[in-house]
C-alpha cells in the first residue's frame, strides 16, 4: 500500500536525506519540468493542470475559473504545479517515518534547519527598530519552523541569549532516561556510559545526572554514532548547547583508562 504525502519545499530538504533515491531522482525531474509546465500555464492553464494528472482539477480550470479571466486560472495552474512538484507516493512504512519526522519540532534531533549568520543580523535590525513580527515572520519564512520556536529563538536574540542553546534545551544533551526517545538508540546510549563510565568528557567529573550529548551537534549534521557522542554533566552540556566544543571553548577529555577510573 502506499499513501500520496505532500511536502512544503523547507519539509523537503529537511527531510531529502532521509528519502530514496529514486524519490530525489522523480524530484529532479519534475523540478526541471516545472518552468515548462508555468510557461504552458499562461497559454492554456488547464492544459498544465491536466498534464500534473489533475483531471476534476483541469475541468474546474476550464469550465469555472479561466472563464472568470486569465489571472484565477494562471494562478490555479501554477498552485497545481507546485503541489505536483512536492507530492510523492510512499510505502505506508516510510509515510509513518516522513510523518513522524515532519512533526518534529525544530530543536529535534532531526532537524537540519539552522538561521544564518547574515539572517540573524537582519532579526538584530528589526530588534533594534521595534519590529519584532517582521524579524519572526523573517525566521519562519527562512527555517520553515512553527510560530512558537520562530517566536522562542527570537526572544532568545532580543534577551541576547544564544538562540541555540534556547532551542535546544533538554534535546542536544540526551537524559540517561530519555535517550532512545531523543534518538538515539538504548544500545548506543549504554555503550557511551560505559565506555565513559558516567564521566562528564568536558570536565571529568562524575554527575548522578549524567547526559549523553553529540559532539558535532545535530543541527550541524552529526550522527548519533560512539565516535560523535560522549557522556556530560548538565552543566557542561547546557553551556555547550547547540555548538561543537571548539565554538564553545570547550575540549573533549580522552577516555580514562580503568586504572584510572580507581
């Protein structure tokens, strides 16, 4: 069985790596087709409208909106096209993993979206000018985030707190108790504390509330494998945040010898 999903083109490429290739091959294909299909658009709309395969669709053009003028077809036309373009056939596996992956918030594990350096000083302009609206809607048209973690990571600009860190409170770092639920699988999870022995890596000090954390962040493409992931105190995680150590000021201790450990 498979389900018809529809993909806004932010969604898409939060999500392109996670898709088979030959969804990113018809993707491709339909892209470079979609200039063609517009400009066919302003000629004749319903014809584009039943070339994307949208029969009661290129009816309605035909007989109710490209009468009404130009303009409600060509617009129709062109919708209809874009849609075309970001809607695909799944396998009812994958349209549960799309659709659990499509609702995860931006400070997710799997979140690729981050905001720009040269995007953040335009949210510090409209701060600095009253226009705090502006500088949401500019983080929500730039990551496709929701309103409320476009509202949050704003907020944390405007208080000059370091808008990853706010984003990604309680989800970089990994509870011991909540690992697999963050991503990363329980075996993985037990392998690193037991390599690290419930050390925090930053500061080498043993927490009852140890978390295991990524060293290259989520949000900059790092995997929940051994190598990328290391155990950590609270505090040390949350000062890190969403950064690598290197952007922190941080190291990453080696790993203490068992002699060691006594």
């Amino acid at each position: 069985m498979t389900k018809l999903i529809h993909m806004s083109p932010q969604e898409f490429d939060r999500l392109k790596r996670e898709l088979p290739p030959e969804t990113l091959a018809e993707y491709r294909r339909r892209e470079s087709a979609a200039g063609s299909l517009k400009l066919l658009a302003i000629v004749f709309p319903p014809l584009t409208v039943l070339l994307c395969g949208q029969v009661w669709a290129a009816l309605l053009n035909l007989f109710l909106l490209w009468p009404l003028g130009i303009v409600p077809g060509i617009v129709h036309a062109f919708w209809i096209v874009d849609r075309h373009t970001m809607s695909f056939q799944f396998s009812d596996e994958l349209t549960d993993g799309i659709r659990r992956a499509k609702s995860i918030a931006p400070h997710g594990v799997s979140t690729k979206a981050r905001v720009p350096s040269a995007v953040q000083r335009e949210i510090e302009n409209y701060l600095s000018q009253g226009r705090k609206i502006q500088a949401i809607k500019r983080v929500r048209d730039t990551t496709g985030w929701g309103l409320r973690d476009s509202k949050r990571y704003v907020e944390a600009v405007a208080e000059h707190r370091h808008p990853e860190v706010e984003l990604s409170q309680g989800t970089r770092g990994v509870d011991v108790a909540a690992g697999e639920e963050r991503g990363i699988p329980s075996h993985v999870r037990q392998a690193v504390l037991d390599r690290d022995d419930y050390i925090c890596r930053y500061c080498g000090r043993r927490s009852q509330t140890v978390e295991v954390d990524h060293v290259v962040p989520v949000s900059q493409c790092g995997a929940s494998t051994l190598s990328n992931l290391v155990t950590a105190c609270r505090n040390c995680n949350r000062r890190k945040g969403g950064r690598t150590p290197k952007q922190a000021g941080m190291s990453v201790l080696p790993v203490r010898t068992s002699t060691e450990r006594r």
